[in-house]
C-alpha cells in the first residue's frame, strides 16, 4: 500500500465528518422522523414525549413551615402528582409504593411536599446524612428541573429518607454533577408508615428564562426494600429517571419572577503549616485570604469570580495502579469551575477533549480569575472563561482563555463553538513550553425527542507556537441508538501528530480510531433475574499515514443483573498491539520494550456486586491473561459496612503480579485504601482515606473534618501526610485550616 500524504488524510477526515454529519442528520430515526414544526424553527417545547403530565404550580397564600408536617392551607389546595410509574424492575405498571408530591411558591422560592408511603414493614436504607449520597444505596427523592426548556440543561435536588440533601447541575440531558452546591433548605420527617419531606429553593440559588411560564420537571423515588425504582412521569427503564427527554410540564398560574441582580460574597481566611522532609526543607507557615463572588446579571446569566483561591478542602483523588501507556483522567471536584461547566467541558470524546479545566492551577497556582455562562435569549448558551496562574518552577505566569457560544437546534440538539488560548504572560518559551497554545472548533450534538438517538460529531484545530509542519487537526463522530432491549454505539476519531490541546485532555496523538459496540439485554419473566445480556464491543487504532493496524481491542461479556440488586459481569477480550514508542509495562522504569515491536494477548475477567442494601457489601473481581511479553493477574475488592445513618467504613484493595521476562521478572503492586466516612450530624463530618501504593512507593493519609456551621458556610481542617511504606518515614506533611462564609 502507497503512503498517504497528510493532505489526503485531512482531507479523509473532513470527508468523514461530513458524512457523519449527513448521517446524524439523515438518519435521525427511521421512525421518529423530524416534525415539519422543528424544520420550521417552531418551538416544540409542548411536543415532548410526556408533556401530557402536567403539574400546576400556584402562588402562596399564606406561609409555609418547615416541619415535615403537611397542614398549611397552601399544601391543601395545591395540585398532586401521584400516580408514579414503576420504571424498574419493571416499566409496564404503576409503582407499588405511593408518592404524592406538592409544589408552590412564593416571591422567594419554590416549596415543596414530598410523601413517601412505605409498601412492608421494614428498615428504610439510609447510607449516611452526607450531602450527595449515592443514590442506589438509599431510599431517596429526587427533583429533575429544567427552568430553560431545552430538556438537555438543568438541575437536580433531591433527599434520602434521613434528611441528607443532594445537588447538582445537569448537562447532556442526563448527566448530573454533584459538585456543585447552592443555598437550599430541607427537613423531614419519619411515621410509621411513611416519611415526608418539605424543600424550599431560592430562585436566587437557580438559573432560569425569565418570562416563562412551563418548566420542564419530574420526580424520581427510589424505594429500596422492594427494589422499585418510580417516576411520576414515566421513563423507560433503559434510561435513568435523570433523562429530561421523559420531563412532564410544570404549569405556573404566571411566569415566576425575575430575581433581578443578585451578588453573593464568599470571602474565606486559610493558614496552614508544611515541611518535607525528604529534601530536608523547614516548616514552612502560610496565612492568607480569598473570595469568591456570584452576580446574577440577570435569571439565566452568572458571573463568577475568584481572587487568590484556595483548594485544599476538595476530595482527594482515589489513586490507581498504572499499568497503562497513556496519561490517566481524573474528574474536575473544585467548586469554581463546576456551574455551567458543561459548556466549557463537553467537547469531543475521552480522548480528544480541547478543554479540561483540571489544566488550571495543577502545576502553578491561580492568582485570580472570572467566568461568565448561562443563557442568553431563547435558543443561546454562551460561556466565557479567563483565569491567571502565577509562575512556579515548572511552569510559566500563563493566561486561560475560553469562550463557547450555543445555539439550540431542533427539539434537543445543539450546535456548539469553543476557543482556548493559553498564552505565556511574557510571551517567552518556558522550559520547552512555546508562548502560546490556542484550539478551535465546531461540535455538533444530537439528541433526538425521545432519547433513541444521540451522539455529535466535532473538529477541532490547534495553533501552537514553533509548530509548524504536521497535522494539527482533530475530528471525531459518536452516534448511538438505544431500545430497552439493545444498544448499538459507533465511534470514529482522528487525532493528527500534531494537534496539541495545551488546556485539554488528549493523552495520545497521531492515530484513526474505530469503535463499533452493541449491547443486547434480555428481559425474563418469574425468575430472580431482572435481566441479563452481552456486550461486544471492538475498539482499533490505525496510523494516519497509511491505515496500518497498530492496536485493537476485542471484548465480548456477559452480564446478569438480579432481583436482590447483586450483579455478575463475565468479560473475554483479545488485544493486540504495536508499540508506537518506548514503553514499561510495569511503569517503573525498569527496562522499555522498543518501538516498533507487536504483542498480542488474551484476558479473561470476572466480577461480582453484592446487595448494596445491606449493611455489609461488597465486590470483588479477578482477572487473568497475558500482558505484552508476559502475563498478568489480577485481583480487586471492596468491602463497605456502613453504621446507618452515621457513615461507613470501606476499603478498597487491588492486586497486579505481572510475570515478565528478565530483567522485569516477577513484579506485584498492591494498591490498598481503607477509608473512614463519619457524618456524626448533618452538618458535621469527618473523612480519612488511607492510600498505600505500591507502584509509587508512597503511603498517603488524608484526613478531613468540616463544620457546615451555616447555609454552604464551611470550616475546614484538612491534614495530609505521605510516608515511605518501609521505614515510614515522612516524606512530607501538611494541615490546613479553611474557613468561609456565603453572603447574599
């Protein structure tokens, strides 16, 4: 086979992006066709798969306590929403246990009602009293809202049994991120034969079109002692109630009102003391302060803004061993970049993202920035970010820019834009780092009405300084289909040996990627089984220049989802794979298989999730195989008892053996973490997660106490400490004191 010239291969890449686009378009459902209303830009907001269900909302007439009991004149004469459906095991019926929900509001702030009938006589499972539970391991409530009618943006709110609250925004019409918390209010209240709760939220808290009166809206319980999952609107139970394609309407008596300018101030003071003692530093003692500012320019639109930010409270990572060729990924947690953070962050795929707010402030710290985002008239989502980081050792005085406008198309797709510049502040290369990195694009993301379609297709650009031959393009096409008894999923990408994302995420360059996957489940009646099914799934890299095989992945498993909520996943996979650059597979540094070699491989994995209603569960799984020129096993658990509602004890343990050929030999790496989650109240926890790694030598402790003495109002104490396992001497230790407070 010729080479293939760069050009040709742009040109491939453009071709197939337009045909993918052709595709999305085209083929936007063989039986859900586009409606002549959508083609004609007509707004379809009271055409949505559920926009029969309706709740009305009407304003107060007199006042409403918060006490968990339902006697106000108001909660009388309220309209209910009962009647939920079953969405799991089963989504054919009314559900079995009984909810009735109440919503109604003043000039401040929505209210509502909640009561949760129990069905048997029996414990309700309550995991903690910390905010953000999991929800599959507590009978909870949650609020689904999206005040802007586009059924892909919004937020969540939400209560288990014992009164912990959870929050988050929504993105992608599905995905919620409990990163974020606002001022709300809760209080609930047990019976013997149900439990109830009131909310109250600001509208200062939320973002919303001013001017509208229906919001999309749905209630979602989950009643664990009978295993049933319920939506007041009905979902298919191969989504998750999350999914705001399946909303009902919230029918206000007249559009809410508009808040106006709203400012919250949230100065904090923190001090703290370090030494490291493997380089044999002093102590070393640092006070200071910060603030965090919110203007709300308008119902829909926010400004933030930091000055001298300190995140030291935020969760530490939970470490992996890495046994991989490429940079691992872990979630953005800080507070800041999290409202919105759809806008900036939802771009490409895994592998080809332009922006990954983590980039800030990981090798320098950040000196002060400001973010705007939020609507903008009916059809508009626009997001502009810019934050300066100081001069460390390893990395110059930068700036980060990025904008991102968004405009609605059809009933829940979107076309987006995105620029990122990272721009040295001196205009000077920095310890091989050019001056400046930029990255531009297009995206566009498809979400059809009643959620069967979906996927996007992106291509992005970057300008890098010194850069000048190569391809420094990227292009990508997701589109997915899904039925309750299948899901079909195809993935193509190019990334060009060039193409830099210097404020992104993009751990591999210079590769064509294709990733078909279906997933077929089966749904048995009378049998212990709520369903079972397999997933086959094959996942290749070629060289641009030539499309010459250097990787694939072939996976095929089977899965068993039972009654008692315990799971078993089978999974057999084949790999092959040719080394594109020097790599250790123990990542060690041992000794480097070379470039250009080519292994291949069988694996074969095998796990299984107790019930995650009892008070002990657990999961272990067990994996063997071979691994480049040797062979792997491996072996991971995780054991939790949790003391309801107080908190838990956990640990989590994996094992590697690698057995290699000289000069690697045998190789093990334990990763070890107990952890201990105390929620003595609901507003005073305390956390320590222990992490002993293996492959890097290190035993990390985290401690964290946090007082919430008032509304998103916090006190922090945080203390890190990192040892050599051997002789457990410190390498080096820290405590922080943090404390802040939220004026609006």
């Amino acid at each position: 086979m010729g080479k293939v010239s760069s050009r040709s291969v742009y040109q491939t890449g453009s071709a197939i992006l337009i045909a993918s686009l052709l595709l999305l378009i085209i083929g936007y459902s063989p039986s859900y066709a586009f409606q002549v209303e959508e083609l004609s830009n007509q707004d379809s907001r009271d055409t949505s798969v559920n926009s029969d269900y309706v709740l009305h909302i009407q304003k107060m007439a007199g006042t409403i306590t918060l006490d968990g009991v339902i006697d106000e004149i108001d909660w009388q004469n309220a309209d209910v929403a009962d009647n939920f459906f079953m969405v799991t095991p089963y989504d054919t019926s009314y559900s079995e246990a009984k909810s009735e929900i109440r919503m109604a509001y003043n000039d401040d702030a929505i209210y509502l009602s909640l009561i949760f009938f129990d069905v048997i006589d029996a414990p309700r499972v309550v995991e903690s009293l910390r905010r953000d539970f999991s929800f599959g391991t507590n009978d909870n409530f949650l609020l689904f809202l999206d005040p802007f009618n586009d059924r892909t943006t919004g937020y969540s709110f939400g209560v288990n049994a014992a009164g912990a609250m959870w929050d988050g925004t929504m993105s992608n019409g599905v995905s919620v991120d409990l990163a974020w918390d606002t001022k709300w209010e809760v209080v609930t209240k047990d019976y013997d034969d149900r439990w109830v709760a009131e909310m109250r939220i600001p509208f200062k808290s939320i973002r919303y079109k001013a001017g509208l009166d229906q919001w999309n809206i749905n209630f979602s319980r989950l009643d664990l002692s009978i295993n049933e999952k319920s939506s007041w609107s009905p979902v298919p139970r191969q989504f998750p109630t999350a999914s705001l394609a399946f909303t009902g309407i919230l029918q206000w008596d007249q559009p809410p009102p508009d808040p106006g300018v709203q400012l919250s101030m949230i100065p904090y003071v923190f001090g703290g003391a370090s030494r490291d003692f493997e380089f044999g530093d002093e102590t070393t003692y640092r006070s200071d302060f910060g603030l965090d500012a919110k203007v709300g320019l308008s119902s829909s639109l926010n400004l933030d803004l930091t000055y001298n930010p300190d995140f030291s409270q935020a969760d530490v990572d939970q470490q992996i061993t890495n046994l991989d060729r490429f940079e691992l990924f872990f979630p953005e947690k800080r507070q800041f970049f999290l409202e919105n953070s759809d806008l900036f962050s939802n771009f490409g795929s895994r592998r080809v993202t332009p922006f990954f707010s983590r980039r800030i402030g990981i090798d320098a710290p950040v000196l002060a920035g400001a973010r705007l985002s939020g609507n903008m008239g009916q059809d508009w989502r626009i997001g502009v970010m810019n934050m300066f980081t100081e001069e460390s050792d390893v990395s110059p005085a930068s700036n980060f820019f990025v904008a991102t406008i968004q405009k609605q198309v059809f009933s829940r797709s979107n076309i987006s834009a995105i620029l990122v510049d990272r721009q040295n502040v001196d205009d000077a290369s920095f310890a091989n780092i050019g001056s400046y990195n930029r990255t531009g694009g297009l995206q566009f993301n498809l979400a059809t009405q009643d959620n069967r379609w979906s996927g996007r297709v992106f291509a992005f650009k970057s300008f890098t300084d010194g850069v000048e031959e190569g391809s420094d393009f990227a292009q990508g096409a997701i589109l997915g289909y899904s039925r309750q008894k299948i899901r079909l999923e195809f993935l193509q990408q190019y990334v060009g040996d060039r193409y830099f994302a210097g404020a992104g995420y993009v751990p591999r360059t210079n590769f064509f990627q294709l990733e078909p996957s279906v997933t077929v489940r089966f749904y048995p009646d009378d049998s212990p089984i709520v369903y079972h099914g397999f997933q086959a799934s094959v996942e290749a890299f070629f060289t641009p220049e030539d499309f010459r095989l250097t990787e694939r992945e072939s996976s095929l498993g089977y899965f068993f989802s039972f009654h008692n909520l315990s799971q078993i996943d089978i999974v057999m996979s084949h790999n092959y794979v040719e080394l594109q650059r020097n790599f250790d597979p123990t990542n060690s540094n041992i000794a480097f298989l070379q470039s250009g070699t080519d292994y291949d491989w069988l694996n074969a994995f095998v796990r299984y999730r107790s019930d995650t209603r009892k008070l002990f569960k657990y999961s272990a799984s067990v994996g063997r195989g071979g691994f480049y020129n040797g062979n792997r096993t491996y072996l991971q658990a995780d054991v939790n008892y949790r003391y309801q509602p107080y908190g838990s004890i956990s640990m989590v343990a994996s094992y590697n053996y690698l057995d290699l050929p000289q000069p690697w030999g045998e190789n093990s790496f334990w990763l070890i973490g107990p952890k201990v989650d105390l929620t003595f109240t609901r507003t005073l926890f305390f956390t320590t997660f222990v992490q002993y790694n293996e492959q890097l030598d290190n035993l990390n402790i985290n401690s964290r106490l946090q007082w919430r003495y008032s509304p998103v109002s916090d006190i922090f104490i945080v203390y890190t400490d990192n040892y050599f396992p051997e002789t457990m001497d410190s390498r080096n230790r820290a405590v922080v004191f943090k404390m802040n407070y939220w004026f609006n």
